[in-house]
C-alpha cells in the first residue's frame, strides 16, 4: 500500500511558478481561476492600435518579461471579425446597437493571439471560434442595450453573460469567445511544463 501511493506520487511534478498574465482583463483573470492555473498580473506597457492581434499578444507578453524573472508570460489579445471587417469595443450605445445589428443573423469570427513566452523560446498562436448569432428583433436589442453588458467588449457582447442569448451556435473553443484560448493555453502548458500546472 505505502509502495503504490509512493508510486503515485512520483508522477507529481512540483508546483510551477505563477505565470505572468500581462492584462488587465478580468475575464482573462476568471478564465485562469478557472483552470486553476496560479498567476500574477503585470499591467503591460504596450500601446494597442488596430491590427493583428496575434502581434498584440506577443507586444504585451514581451513589455513585462524584464521583470517576470524568468516566469513564463502570457499575453492575449482578442478581436470580432464579420465579412472581413473588425469590430472592437463600442465606444457609445450607438455603436454597440450598429455592430449587434450587423451581426444579426451572421457568423462571425472570434480571433485571439495567444502568446507564452520565457527568456528561452516564445510559443505564439492564433485561435479562431465561428460565433452564429440568431436573428435579433429590435426587441431583442433594445434589451440586450440596456444590460449594459456592450460596455468594454469587442463585438458588443459577452457570451458568458446575457449575450448567451444573442448566439445560436458556437464552433470552437467557448472560452476563446470570453476571452482566452484555455484550450489552447492547456496544451502549451502540458507539453512546456509537463505536470507543473497539473496538465500533462
């Protein structure tokens, strides 16, 4: 008996050192709680503008490794794409209504950079989910605007909160739509620290 559970334990590596979330999301934050992944927040200092957010992932990821000590560091960055257009974070009502009408109906395309970097090597990787909405009534909207949920979200929306009731169908990772590829996220840590986050 004290042989087989010595066995066992073997194959438990030591814990690994928090990881470096260089965000400021809490849904990113959420999603690492979630998977029960240890981590520390380092604010980025990198100026986002429009453009690939693969790039994005890799330029916060990198603006905080000076002081990660060596801990692997993941940045993120997700946008909404439709018929080839972006679609960021309503700055008014307005806006948030405009882009929920042109998502009607549609699929759309939620896309994430996900970088995990070290001193050593650097793991970056783009993250596609395939987002259908139903077609929404002005009811539908009028009732999702006033939730207030739009406010801070690319795409004008929150899959994880009312914005559930916007979708039809989803292909791909669901928490990649909230806002980390965990999946993703999951097998990097298994094959790069294998056991030390308890995947692998």
């Amino acid at each position: 008996m004290g042989e087989a559970l010595a066995g066992r334990g073997d194959l438990a590596a030591p814990p690994a050192a928090p990881l470096i979330l260089a965000s400021t999301s809490p849904r990113r934050r959420q999603i690492l709680e979630q998977l029960r992944v240890p981590f520390d927040v380092v604010v980025p200092s990198y100026e986002e503008t429009s453009g690939d957010p693969v790039a994005h992932a890799v330029g916060k990821a990198r603006s905080v490794l000076e002081v990660a000590a060596g801990r692997p560091v993941l940045g993120c960055d997700t946008e909404v794409i439709c018929a080839g257009r972006a679609y960021g974070k309503p700055e008014t009502e307005e806006d948030a209504e405009s882009m929920l009408e042109s998502l009607s109906g549609r699929t759309h395309e939620v896309v994430s950079g996900l970088a995990l970097i070290t001193p050593a090597w650097e793991e970056v990787h783009r993250e596609v989910t395939r987002v259908t909405f139903r077609p929404l009534t002005a009811r539908d909207l009028a009732h999702y605007l006033a939730s207030g949920e739009w406010e801070g979200r690319a795409g004008a929306y929150a899959i994880q909160g009312l914005g559930a009731s916007l979708v039809e169908r989803i292909e791909g990772d669901y928490l990649n739509v909230v806002g980390l590829p965990g999946a993703l996220l999951v097998r990097l840590l298994a094959e790069r620290f294998a056991g030390a986050y308890g995947f692998g």
